[in-house]
C-alpha cells in the first residue's frame, strides 16, 4: 500500500514562511510526479504545485513567486517550501503521487494556519 506522510505544518505569522516535507514509501518515487494540493475551510481543495519526475513544474497563480516545489528522490521526499505566507494560505495541505494517469494517491494532510 503506497503511504504519503506529510509533516512541517503550524501556525505562524503573515509574512512567515514554512516548509511542508512528503515521505513516499512503496512507489516506484523517481518515475512517479508529485504534488501539494490544499483544502480551505468550506472551499473546495485546489491544486498548488506540481513537480514531474523530469523535474517540470506548476504553481497556481495565486502561490507563484512565493512557494517553491522541489523533490528528493535519494530520499523518496517532496518539498513544499512555502514563503510570504497569507492569512489565505490557511488550509489543510495534502500531498500526492500520481501512479498513472487515472491513480492517484492522496497524504492524510497536514494543517497551514497562517494569523493575521
């Protein structure tokens, strides 16, 4: 069973910055692209960034120029290293593996809160 563990969120300041790590474990982790998705209180979840395994990335536009994805694959770990952080950016975190084009794996989520 593939696992993703999320870990790094908390709460901190408007202007603060925080780094978000996923763990794979059972995924083939080179081959496979990875991403951060987040979820706001009565909002539907929303993509934040993505990172191919050949290393191609995409932002939301609304995080651009303040977050930044990046992967380790001697460590099986995805990045999120999240800067100039909002009131906005408040929201769970979750973290996934994209298996095939039709599977993908979701992280149990880790909280963001940001104070104002």
């Amino acid at each position: 069973q593939v696992q993703l563990v999320e870990s790094g969120g908390g709460l901190v300041q408007a202007g603060g910055s925080l780094r978000l790590s996923c763990l794979a474990s059972r995924i083939n982790f080179s081959i496979t692209t990875m991403g951060w998705y987040r979820q706001a209180p009565g909002k539907q979840r929303e993509l934040v960034a993505v990172i191919t395994s050949g290393g191609r990335l995409n932002y939301a536009d609304s995080v651009k120029g303040r977050f930044t994805i990046s992967r380790d694959n001697a460590k099986n770990t995805v990045y999120l290293q999240m800067n100039s952080l909002k009131p906005e950016d408040t929201a769970v975190y979750y973290c996934t593996a994209d298996i095939s084009f039709s599977i993908r794996y979701w992280g149990q989520g880790t909280q963001v809160t940001v104070s104002s």
